[in-house]
C-alpha cells in the first residue's frame, strides 16, 4: 500500500543526490506546484497569443554581401531597386498592343503607382514597349512594381490592400499577381493551415497510441497535455526574444511539432521509471523522488544535448534561421519544466491512476535482451549488415545539388504560383528578375563592351543600360540614359535572364554574370544575386556549424558518461542516421520520387536553409534517443561491472519504451507529408526518417554491436565506475 509522503521521516526526504531531494520537495508542495503550474500556463497562454501576433516574415538574405551591399547603391544613387512583386495583366480580348487595352494598361499602371507604399510602378506600355515586359503570344504583359521597406511591412500592411483591389481587374483586362513577395505572402497562411490541420489529426491519435502502450487513460492524457504546456512556455519565451530579435513566423510551426513530440517523449520515461520504482516496493513519495532522480537526471541532459544541437544556428547570420535556434530552445525549457517539475506533482496527487492495472514480473530477459545478445555474439556481421543497408539509404545524399526556392513550393492551385507559371511558360525572359550591375565610376565606351560581353552569356535574354541594350552580342535598342545613369553619380547595367535560365539555375547564372572581367569596379545585385550570395552564405558557414554541433554534443554526452569512446561512436552514429535523412529527401524532394503520392513539384535542387534547420534538429533529436538508452546502460554498468550484461539488459528495459517514443514523435513529423509547402513537407518527411531509423536500426543493433566490439575502451578513461550501486 503507498504511503502517503508527509508520513516519511524528514531526514530521509532530504537525503540523496540533489534531484532526488527535489523529487520530495514536489511531493511535499504538490498542491502549491500545480497551482503555480496553473497560473503560469495561463500566463504562458496569454503571453503566447501576443508572440503569435508579433512574429516577423523573414525574407532569406545574407545582410552585407555584395547584392545587399548592390540594393542599397541603387537605392541611393538611382532611387530605384529590384522590383518586389509584379501583376500579370492578361488581354480578355486580342492582344496587349491593341489601343484599348494599351489605354486601359496605362491607366492601371499608374494607379499602381499611386498605390499606399509603392514607391515605382512601371509595365510593358509605359518602357517602351519592350520585348521582355510581353508574352510571346501578345497576350500578356507585365507591371512591375518596388515597395521599400521590410518583409512584414511589404507582406503584411502593402500586399494585402494593394493586391485584391488591382486584380479585380476589367472588362478588357484580366490581372493576376505574383513575384517574389507575393510568394512567400501565400506562403504563410497555407504553412500554419498545414500545422493546424496536422495538429487536429495527431492529438487524438498519439492519444490512441499512448493508451495502447500504457493501457491507462491518465497515463495517455498527460503526456499530451505535457506537450500542450511545452508548446504554450516554449511561445510565452518567445515573446521575450521579439523584444530584441525577429522571430520567424515559421517558428512557430517547429514550436508547434517539437513542443508535442519533446512533451510527450519526456512525460514517458518520467512516467516509466515512476511505474518501475512502485514495482520494486517503493511508496509512492520515494517512488517520485526516484523518477525524478534518474529519469529527470536523463530529460535534463537530453533537453540540453537538443538545445545546444539548436543552438549553433546562432553561428549563422541570419534571421530566418536564427529564429528555429530561439524557438527550439524555448519548447526544450517548456519541455523540461513540464517533465521535471510539474508531472512529479502530479504523479504525487494522482499517480495511481497511471500505474498498469496488472503488474507484470520484471524480467531482465525479453525480446530487445535476447536481440541484443544475438547482436553481440556476431557484432561485425549484424553492425555491417545494418551500416550496409543504411549507407545504401543514404547514397542519394551524393548527388545533392543546393539551389533557390521559387513558387514551386506552393500548390499548382495557388494564385501566385499559377501567375509564375504562366510568366515561364509565356515570356521570353524574366526581367522582374534581372541581374542589376552597379558601378560608380563606368564611361559609356566601358559600359557598351562589358554589356555587349554579358550579352553573349548563355541564359542571358538582354543587358539594359544607358548605352543602349544588347542581345547575343549586338545593339538591339537605344539606351534609356535617364534610368540607368544618375547624374554624376555613376550607372547601372540590368541583366535579363532568359525564362529558362531562371527556373533551371539563377545561382550558375549569376556565377558566369560576375566571372566576366569588367572594366571598372561594380557591384552585382537583383534577386538572382540575392539567392546565391545567401545559399553561399549559408553554405560556408556549414562546416562551423557541424563543429560546433558535433563538439557540444561530444562535451555533453562526456559530461553524463565520463568516457570518450561513447560519446565518439554516438556521433558517428547519429551521422550515419542524419545521412539516411538527407539521402530520403534528396531522393524524394530534389529527384522527384513520390512527388506523385505527396503532391508536391520537384525542381532539381533543394535550398540550403531547410536541409540546415532538418540537420540541427534531426541530430538534437538523435542524441536525444541516445541519452535515453545510455543513461539505462550505464546505470546498470555501475551496478554490475559488466559491459554486455549492461548493454542487453539497458536495451531490454529503454528500447520499447524509446521505439514507442520515436514512433509517436515520428508520427507526429509524418503527418506534415500532407501538407500544402513543400518545405513543411520536406521537413516532416525529413524528420520522420531520422527518428525512425534512430529509435529501431540504429539503437538495437549497431549500439550493441559497437558496444560489444569496443569492450572495455568504452568506459575510458574512466573504467569501471565506483559509485556504489543504487
């Protein structure tokens, strides 16, 4: 029978390591813990609605390159920039030259112009009627437009009135909008759509599969509702980080999966340890105080391996990316907070209701002890087995090839995709997207030859400039010396790529554009630069970010083990299970496979940025499995000395609850493969292969059987720990 725990002696509660004197603290305060639990996730909540609200729309730039460095020149000297959105207007009847639709055209323009926050608006009818601004067919043309200011102002206060009062169009014109700005626009609200409606169809069923493997209905529950107050802590701390950072509103998408799955995963082995120490004749205060003493000592130096994994995204300068580091963090404290502190209260007020309604014989021997032993007998042919069959996983990581992200990250159904569609499929060139050339010193001879170079590119349509405009090497129009030269102050040359150009490789493109040798000193910018100047960016700075991760999590997994060969092999395991990750979605997402069943438009390469935010999190959430495991082999190493009797009977009793963790987290990434955005559904996909693979191949068979091939150099240089057994 539990005995109540103000009935245990005080001295004895105050015993111990300093968690499992803290786990009789819960107890003892239980009341006035869950009360301050209730109050906080009140607090939380209403803090969090307002996080909700002021989370930014982050654009992908590299602040300080070269094309950053080449706006902010054709700002000042030009008072001009890289158009941000465009609006295709379509001819209902005949064509775009027809005097009709020209006057109509004209007039539209300029009440684009007019528009609140536009500060250009130009199209086919008011340039000069030049070939790039109209569709092959007549029946298109272009309006190109510039909004200043930053992507919340443009996206969020310009677009939303500008956008449907200018495409409602007319009886002689049909307008649709697009560009860049109007992308990423559409791509908010279908990305939370996506989250929220994943979200609606995983609560009630990770509750299905919390009951089937914990057969009590508390049990199911309060994981979830774990899960739900990670989630809540992990936004009200954002809204402290928006007082002196941008947050992406793309964040709270990972808050919204990792706070469940972190939730959930640290609720369970809290739970199980709980359940094992009422099993081996515990009352019920002792039985907390020991689950938050090994199970929390385990969580706690889990949620620090993810947050540090997390963490080295602050290496890179970038917003976006910065904005996963402060929301991942943020759900881990939710996370732990939740697990250490509010579910030993209570597990002290209603724990009994949690406990299996038959108890079951401990045994030491079972299915995952007698895999284990089988593994160790034969550890070279089981491990290379299994490194075989994953390396092969991975050999589509090979052939990954980093590009830019477009439209096609969208459905076929949404507006500003199908006006991108239309413009590459139509138009012979896209000059909203032109490579601009900024020079401050240029003489029209320099400027004739370099454009006349740049002309004969390949992907190249036509170089604008004041000295005239050039295709395939020769002068095809005059020069419009009032937009491309500032008095006194220098000249811009604009670069059209060809459609084809565009859509195949804008990075190779702006590559072969700055490998032209020019004759006076110039800055390369427009989007095209923008892209590629940020993938570089991002993938330079990769090999800081991998030393970092794999040295934090290195220092960690020492800390909780005192060994360098654990922490060794961890790391080359989780990178082997982070190399099948990267190995599905180059096979899935760049190459195309599934993209039938999954609804989505390969393109060939894959933008850096989700593959980085996947690598971070995905390794985070593999050493987090391995925590999990190693805290139970260790455990049992200090008990008994013995290092495969440690190993089967640490797999026997941490594998099926970290298999029904990995499965439940993996689910909950799994459910995003419906989603609308490519990129939410690559991360899911992603997320729900590493998780998979990490909780079944990798720790059943290749920890026993590395484990067993390393022997007694597991435990170096510490050796045999001399903690008297608990």
């Amino acid at each position: 029978m539990a005995v109540d725990a103000r009935a245990r002696p005080r001295h004895q509660a105050a015993a111990g390591p300093p968690l499992r004197r803290l786990g009789f603290f819960l107890v003892r305060r239980r009341r006035l813990v869950l009360s301050l639990s209730l109050l906080g996730l009140i607090v939380a909540a209403v803090l969090a609605a307002g996080a909700v609200s002021g989370l930014s729309l982050a654009r992908f730039e590299a602040p300080g390159s070269e094309s950053d460095r080449a706006q902010a020149e054709l700002v000042e000297r030009f008072g001009t920039g890289s158009p941000d959105m465009i609006f295709l207007v379509t001819a209902r009847n005949g064509t775009v030259d027809d005097p009709a639709v020209e006057a109509e055209g004209r007039e539209l323009t300029e009440r684009v112009g007019r528009g609140e926050g536009v500060a250009e608006a130009a199209s086919y009818w008011t340039r000069g009627k030049p070939a790039t601004l109209r569709s092959q067919d007549g029946r298109h043309a272009l309006i190109v437009v510039r909004i200043p200011g930053d992507a919340d102002h443009v996206r969020a206060q310009i677009l939303p009135t500008l956008v449907p009062e200018i495409t409602k169009g007319s009886g002689l014109l049909q307008v649709r909008s697009g560009g860049g700005e109007e992308v990423f626009r559409e791509t908010v609200p279908l990305a939370r759509q996506d989250f929220v409606r994943a979200e609606l169809v995983i609560f009630p069923l990770a509750f299905v599969l919390l009951w089937l493997y914990q057969r009590r209905v508390m049990a199911a529950l309060t994981p979830i509702l774990a899960g739900v107050f990670a989630m809540a802590i992990g936004l009200a701390l954002l809204r402290g980080v928006l007082l002196f950072a941008d947050v992406s509103t793309f964040a709270l998408n990972l808050t919204l999966a990792m706070g469940l799955g972190l939730g959930i995963d640290y609720c369970l082995f809290v739970i199980q340890r709980f359940r094992e120490e009422t099993h081996n004749g515990k009352d019920r205060a002792s039985a907390v105080a020991g689950a938050v003493e090994h199970a929390g000592r385990t969580v706690l130096f889990s949620g620090l391996t993810v947050a540090t994994s997390l963490a080295v995204l602050f290496a890179l300068p970038f917003d976006f990316l910065r904005s996963f580091a402060y929301a991942g963090i943020a759900v881990v404290i939710g996370g732990l907070v939740a697990a250490v502190l509010v579910l030993p209260a209570v597990l002290a007020t209603v724990g009994g209701s949690m406990l299996p309604r038959r108890v079951r014989p401990e045994r030491d021997s079972g299915f995952w002890h007698g895999l284990a032993v089988r593994v160790m007998r034969r550890p070279l042919v089981f491990g290379g087995l299994a490194t075989a069959v994953l390396l092969l996983l991975a050999s589509p990581f090979l052939g990954l090839r980093f590009g830019a992200a477009d439209d096609r990250i969208l459905p076929p159904e949404a507006s500003a995709r199908q006006t991108q569609e239309i413009i590459r499929q139509s138009f012979p060139a896209e000059e909203t997207d032109a490579i601009q050339l900024i020079s401050a010193n240029a003489t029209t001879g320099d400027v004739s030859s370099y454009a006349t170079a740049l002309s004969q590119l390949p992907g190249v349509a036509q170089v604008d400039s004041a000295a005239g405009s050039f295709a395939d090497g020769r002068l095809v129009g005059d020069g419009d010396q009032a937009r491309f030269q500032a008095q006194g102050r220098g000249t811009w040359l604009s670069v059209v790529p060809s459609a084809e150009a565009l859509s195949d490789d804008p990075v190779r493109l702006v590559e072969s554009v700055r490998s032209v040798e020019p004759p006076f000193e110039v800055l390369v910018g427009g989007y095209p630069a923008e892209l590629s100047d940020y993938r570089a960016s991002v993938v330079d700075r990769l090999p800081l970010v991998l030393a970092l991760m794999l040295g934090v999590s290195f220092a960690v997994l020492f800390l909780m083990t005192r060994s360098v060969i654990i922490p060794l092999k961890a790391t080359l395991l989780n990178v082997l299970s982070l190399g099948v990750m990267f190995g599905a979605i180059v096979w899935i997402f760049q190459d195309g496979n599934l993209s039938g069943l999954l609804g989505f438009t390969p393109t060939g390469t894959l933008d850096p940025s989700i593959p980085i935010l996947m690598l971070c999190i995905a390794y985070g959430l593999s050493m987090d499995y391995e925590v999990f495991l190693l805290s139970r082999i260790k455990e049992e190493y200090d008990r008994t000395g013995d290092t495969e009797e440690a190993v089967a009977t640490g797999l026997q009793r941490g594998a099926p609850l970290i298999t029904a963790a990995g499965g439940i987290l993996a689910l909950t990434f799994a459910a995003y493969a419906s989603a609308q955005v490519a990129f939410v559904q690559m991360l899911g996909v992603g997320m729900a292969v590493a998780v998979l693979v990490d909780a079944t191949v990798i720790r059943a068979v290749l920890v026993p059987s590395l484990m067993r091939l390393a022997g007694p150099l597991n435990w170096w240089p510490s050796g045999r720990a001399t903690t008297a057994p608990r």
